[in-house]
C-alpha cells in the first residue's frame, strides 16, 4: 500500500490488496481508465522478486518504467527498472549501416560483435543503473558513451526489479532464454498486460513464402555456381507454381495445402541453407543487408516439416494474380502457454476486455487462477442500441447503407470530437464516399484510417485528428480503435458500425475448426468467433471514456447488441437504452444534450 503513488480512486484499493493478498495467478478484469499498472506494479514492487512486465509491443514497454519513477518519488525507494528491447531496436553499429530488419540484424549482431567498437567499449563502462529508464533513455545514455545499447540492457537485468518487454521474451523459447538466464523466471512474478491478445501468441511459429522467393533462391545459387540446388529449388518451385495456376483456374484465394509434397527435397535443405548463409555473409562484408531467399527458404521448409500433422498448424496458400504467398500458420495458444506460465512465481494478467475470465483462463491454459473483475469512476456516459439496423450478412446492401448514413449524418450534428468506428475495412469503405459528402456539407474534417496504412503516416492522421478535431473513421480491427489514448475531449462520441466479427474466410473457418476440437462444439464457437469480435467493439468503446472527468456518447448501430450473447460481453459502463430506428435520430441528440 505505501508504494502506491496516488491517490486511490474507486476499486483501486482493492484490487491492490486483492494482488498483493494473493498467492495464486490472477485475472484483472478493469475498464480502461482503472490505473491497472500502477496497482499491479505497487503490489508487486519489492527488491525480493523482480517483475517481468509483458506487453503486446516493444513501443508499449516504457509505461510501466515511467510508473516506476512515480513509485520511487513517493516512497523514496530508489527500485531499478527499464525497458527491454530486441537488437533491432537497440544495435547502433545496424543502424549506421542501415541494417533495419530483425533477422538481419541478429545475423549482424553474431558476425560483427567480436570487432563492433560499442560492444567493445561495454568492457570499460561502469555499469551502476540508479534511476527506472526508458528506451529512449538507455539509447542516449549508449550514445554518449558509445557502448552497445543491447548488451548494456543483459547487465541491467542482474540490477532490475522491474523489466518491461514484449511477449516474445516469454513465450519464445529462444528469446525466452536470454532473459532467465540472468534472471531465473521462477523468482519472477509476471505482469501480463493487454492479455486478451494472448489468444494470437501462435504467430511465433508462423512464417510465409513466395514464388519470389524461390526465384531469388536459384538467382543466389546460380551465382556461387551450385546449379544441381539451383535444380532442386526450380523442381520445388513448379510444384508450387502448379499450385497456383490450379487455385487461379478454380478462382481460389485460398487453399490448404500439403507441405508434405515438397517433403522429397528435404535432404537438399541443409545445403540450401548453407550457401544461403555463405549468401548473408558475403553481402555483410560488402556493406548490405545480410539477407538470403536461400536461407529463407529452407528454413521455412525445414521447420515446416517438424510441424506436419500438428493439430492447430495449418499450411495456406494464397493465390494473388502474379504470385503465390505459402504460409505456416499457427493457430494454438493453450499448448503453448500452458508450460510458460509454470515457470513463474505468479502471473497477473490483466486487461479491460478478460470477461468471461474462465474462457480467458481456459484458452490460455491457466491454472490455479483466481480472477475478479473491477470497475472504478468513469464520467458520464449515455449509451444507445438501435434497433432495425444490422451489418448482418456478407454484404452491406444499399438499404442498410443509407439507413447507417440517415443516423450517421444526425450523429455527426454534435459538436465535439467523434469517431465512427467500422466492423471492417470492407464496411468502412462501403459507407466511405457518403462520410466525405456529410464531413464537407457539415464543414468538419475527415480523418480516415485505411488499409495497410504506415505507422508514421498513422500517427500524421491521429495527431492531427487530436489536435483540430473533426470525425475519426476506422475499423474497429485496426490500430486506432484499441491502440489509441482520446483523454478529455479528444473524443467525446463514437458511433458503432456493426459487430466486428472475422469474415468467414477459409483461415477463420480453420480456426473455428481447431477450437471446437479442442473445447467442443459449443465453447469453440464462442470462443474463437464471439469473444474475439466482442473484445474489438469492447476496446473500440473503451477510447472515449478514459476518467471521471470524461463524458462520452456511444451509439451501437447493430440490433444484434441487444442479444444476451453478446450484450453480456459490453463494457461495465455501458448500460444501454434500445431505441427504434425512427426515432433513433432525436434520441442520439436528446442523450448528447444531458451529458
């Protein structure tokens, strides 16, 4: 209690308490806005046991290290916690050369270390961490003293009581390692934040080819002189490119496939990826990327094979009109979760979108948990649910259309920030070309979050959006309706478009599939399909409404909120009033007007 560093709000005294009391893993069900991380961190902080702090992203880890600086402030305690980051991140000597990707940075990192002039400089550097850092901290500390950024982090770990990092440090057996070989996880207690996310952990495993990739493989070995590989790479790829032509013959856009088939080059792999590093090295020393198709490719097909006949990995082929994507895809979360959380003194997990926290628990493969759900003082908030509208079918017809416009135009009549926030980007783009003619009628600017978007030009648009104000419009699967802070009146109403559900393509059926396997025919649906999509609509609502000095207006635009399945799934603060689509207009107007 005494290293929290506010004052408590409604809930957060309790739930601290009910952490700190504890002895089992937990489940924090709390509505955005909660405080959930200084809670969490005040219970747990001491100098016994360090907190490993899991986030979805490296860019999330600094959060919990700036809550840190607030605690030692308070309570005078002088605790040591920073944020971790992979070498992609953190390799100064990559960066002057303009070495940007992951894997080639890695590769960078093993060749060069032995002559790089920071990791040398790090055998003289007095290492004596007396402050919580965040990444951007440790960059300028490194380059002022030009030592190496990464390795500068592995000796912090034997001073943190606190290390904040994204989720492959633990659930990837490899990252995992370079962790608790310093700091043993099993005197470590776990912080898992936003951990809904959870159920998408399997992408460790996934990875993707092309038929540019094979075509890049035979131009690598053509040029080293290995024609007889370069022969098997070309067999390989006919295979695939009879794959292709059938799947565009069919008009196909996706086909599971058989990776098997290729199984029959699988002693030629080794070699493959031989030259494939020879490859890399060379064009190190010539200054490039050290990237190779062939290392890539027998990599892709020599973990591959280790997978055949795994429930819950799939192998897709997507056909595009020049090319063939082949993807590993991993779809498991409970078999792999289930060993990493025993490794742990104990886990908190937490997030505003847990509920139901049994089916969070059982698809994770928790045990021994205890879970409980908190609420706090959030401002006012008036909530609708209209009837006679629905996003319902495979498409949006020109009726429904309209009618989504006929109350959007009403809706975008109030004076204040607002969003509208689509089930997809295929919903979005229908109602797209009338937002811009009610947008310009109303002299309001549009600020549109599309497809493939860059993250730079996605931060353009939310400042923008922030600082002049207007109408947001996003799908409620991208990164603005979960990743994005609105605190005051940076956004003060959001109209729903839909339920967010996963279009029913042969991946979601797949993995509708592997869930109802595993947990049965009713709980698998409900738990691959529902909750995923309630999670998004949860966390879409969950950007206006931030403290008790908010005050937001939320209009669900789909009939189907008002069925038990999916309106026990809501938010705590939404407590919603069904109102018929004639008089859903005046409504939306009257509800502003008593906030």
């Amino acid at each position: 209690m005494r290293y929290f560093p506010y004052s408590f709000r409604k809930g957060q005294e309790e739930a601290l308490r009910f952490i700190a009391k504890s002895q089992e893993n937990l489940c924090i069900d709390a509505p955005t806005g909660f405080g959930k991380t200084p809670v969490i961190l005040s219970a747990l902080i001491n100098k016994s046991h360090p907190v490993i702090w899991a986030v979805r992203t490296g860019n999330e880890a600094d959060r919990p290290v700036e809550e840190l600086k607030e605690i030692n402030k308070v309570s005078k305690k002088k605790f040591f916690g920073f944020s971790f980051r992979g070498k992609r991140d953190m390799c100064l000597a990559a960066r002057e050369r303009g070495i940007l990707e992951t894997d080639s940075v890695a590769y960078f990192c093993r060749t060069f270390r032995a002559k790089c002039p920071y990791y040398e400089n790090l055998r003289y550097y007095t290492i004596n961490p007396t402050r919580p850092l965040i990444y951007s901290e440790i960059i300028q500390i490194c380059r002022e003293a030009k030592v190496c950024p990464y390795y500068l982090q592995r000796e912090f770990l034997y001073h943190a009581d606190l290390v904040s990092l994204s989720y492959n440090y633990i659930v990837h057996p490899g990252m995992s390692w370079v962790i608790r070989s310093i700091i043993p996880f099993k005197a470590c207690y776990l912080v898992v934040d936003e951990a809904h996310n959870l159920r998408l952990v399997g992408n460790i495993n996934s990875d993707q080819i092309t038929l540019n990739t094979f075509k890049n493989s035979m131009r690598e070995l053509d040029e080293v002189g290995e024609l007889e590989l370069k022969a098997v790479v070309l067999e390989m790829m006919e295979i695939a490119e009879k794959i292709h032509r059938n799947m565009l013959g069919n008009k196909e856009e996706e086909r599971v496939i058989d990776i098997g088939n290729f199984a029959i080059y699988a002693e030629y792999l080794p070699d493959i990826k031989k030259v494939g590093e020879f490859v890399r090295r060379r064009r190190l020393d010539e200054g490039k990327a050290p990237r190779s198709s062939s290392y890539h490719l027998a990599s892709f097909f020599l973990d591959s094979f280790e997978f055949i006949g795994k429930d819950g990995i799939s192998f897709i082929a997507t056909a595009e009109p020049n090319n063939l994507i082949i993807e590993r895809w991993d779809m498991r979360s409970a078999e792999i979760l289930r060993d990493v959380w025993r490794q742990f003194r104990k886990c908190v997990f937490c997030s505003g979108t847990l509920k139901p926290v049994e089916a969070f628990a059982e698809t994770i493969g928790l045990e021994d948990w205890k879970g409980k759900s908190f609420t706090t003082e959030l401002g006012k908030c008036r909530s609708l649910i209209i009837k006679g509208l629905s996003t319902r079918g495979e498409e949006l017809s020109k009726e429904e259309v309209e009618k989504y416009i006929e109350l959007i135009e009403t809706f975008t009549e109030i004076d204040a920030n607002l969003a509208i926030f689509s089930a997809s980007y295929r919903i979005q783009n229908g109602l797209l070309p009338s937002l811009k003619k009610i947008a310009k009628n109303k002299g309001k600017r549009l600020y549109i979050e599309r497809q493939g978007m860059q993250g730079d030009k996605a931060r353009e648009i939310l400042d923008g959006f922030k600082e002049n104000g207007g109408i947001l419009v996003a799908p409620m699967t991208g990164r603005f309706a979960e990743g994005a802070d609105f605190p005051g009146k940076e956004l003060e109403g959001i109209f729903i478009v839909g339920i967010p559900f996963e279009r029913m393509t042969l991946r979601t059926k797949l993995y509708i599939e592997y869930y109802k396997r595993v947990y049965g025919e009713d709980k698998g649906w409900y738990y691959s399909y529902v909750i995923p999509a309630m999670h998004r609509a949860s966390q879409a609502l969950g950007r206006a409404l931030r403290s008790k000095d908010d005050r937001a207006l939320f209009v669900l635009g789909d009939e189907r909120y008002c069925e038990k399945i999916y309106s026990r799934l809501l938010p705590s603060f939404i407590k919603p009033e069904v109102v018929g689509f004639n008089e859903a207009g005046k409504r939306m107007i009257d509800a502003w007007e008593l906030l």
